[in-house]
C-alpha cells in the first residue's frame, strides 16, 4: 500500500478503498467488518510484548489485515493503564467528539488523541503525518478506537503499512459494544 509521506501528498488508493469500505458497513448489523468478523482460528489468541519489562496486551489476529489485532475495551484500558508509553487514537470525527465526547484517560494521566481518519471532505490526507508526528516510536503501543470499530481498524491497517509494528483496533469501539459498554470513563470534548 502506498503511504502520505508528507503534508499535502495524496492518500493511496487501497487506502481510500478501504475508507469506502468502512463508509459502507460502519453499523454493528451492516455486513463485514474489517477485523471483526474475520478471525483466525489458527494460533488462537495472540500475546504481543509491549514493553521489555512490562505488560502484554492479548489480542486477537485478524486475517486480511496487516495490524497487530483487536483487543476489548478492557484489554486496552489495562495497557493503557500499565503501558507508560502506549497511546489511545480517536479517529472519529470532530462532529463525533463535540456531540458524544471521548475516551476520559484523566485517571491515568494521559490523554485521548484526537486524529480524524475522515474530514467532512472525505479522506484526511494528512492522517499518517499526523498519527507519526504523535507516536515516538514505530514499536509503541497504539490503540485505535472510533464508533463502531471499522475506522479505527482502518486506521491501524493504515499505520502498520507504515511500518508501525503494534497498532491495535478496539473491539465494538466507542458504541454499546465497546468502551462504553465496558463502563469505562467518558468526558465531553
């Protein structure tokens, strides 16, 4: 796949059909899902080592996609939680956050990054700019969560063709079956 290497460069065209895919089947009962339906039964749950001394984070793989895995919401609150350097990226839209809020990592003393995977005029094609200028290092831990779970698989697709090695999709996303449907903390924007 090819990349954005730099402000104003296009986004490759895998990776706008692969935001037109998520366009298409964002709801919970709306067709496959990236990284949710497709699971692979060979190797089982999958441990990834996040930090050489550290925690890991299971995940479960996923076939056709290049990223690290799914992971629950739990799962994700508990790396974030032990994982000094593991970040949580909110891919939804601007619109999204004002009107629902986000992820609140206040008692963890961090907090949510807000990068659209999609701008009101379509694809952001500064997204893998933007998500490399906040990550430090192409091994830490990123987590990505949007609505429903399809953009923030998306995005972790996106990122690990970038050659980012532990991009994770959060399972059923910020909707019912995700992070709210954890009880997890939850703020206005």
């Amino acid at each position: 796949m090819g990349s954005s290497g730099g402000s104003g460069e296009p986004i490759s065209n895998a990776l706008e059909d692969l935001f037109r895919f998520c366009r298409t089947n964002q709801g919970p009962n709306q067709g496959p899902h990236i990284g949710l339906k497709k699971r692979s039964n060979q190797g089982g749950v999958k441990k990834a080592k996040c930090m050489s001394d550290g925690p890991t984070i299971q995940s479960t793989p996923t076939l056709g996609n290049a990223f690290a895995g799914d992971v629950t919401a739990q799962a994700a609150w508990d790396e974030l939680g032990q994982n000094p350097d593991a970040i949580l990226i909110d891919v939804r839209s601007d619109e999204e956050w004002t009107q629902l809020g986000i992820p609140d990592l206040s008692s963890l003393s961090k907090t949510t990054v807000l990068i659209e995977l999609e701008t009101q005029t379509g694809p952001n094609p500064n997204f893998v700019t933007q998500v490399t200028d906040t990550v430090p290092a192409k091994d830490d831990v990123v987590i990505f969560i949007c609505r429903s779970g399809a953009r923030s698989a998306a995005a972790a697709t996106a990122m690990a063709a970038q050659g980012f090695t532990q991009c994770y999709n959060l399972l059923g996303g910020a909707d019912v079956e995700g992070w709210n449907a954890a009880g997890l903390p939850w703020r206005a924007k």
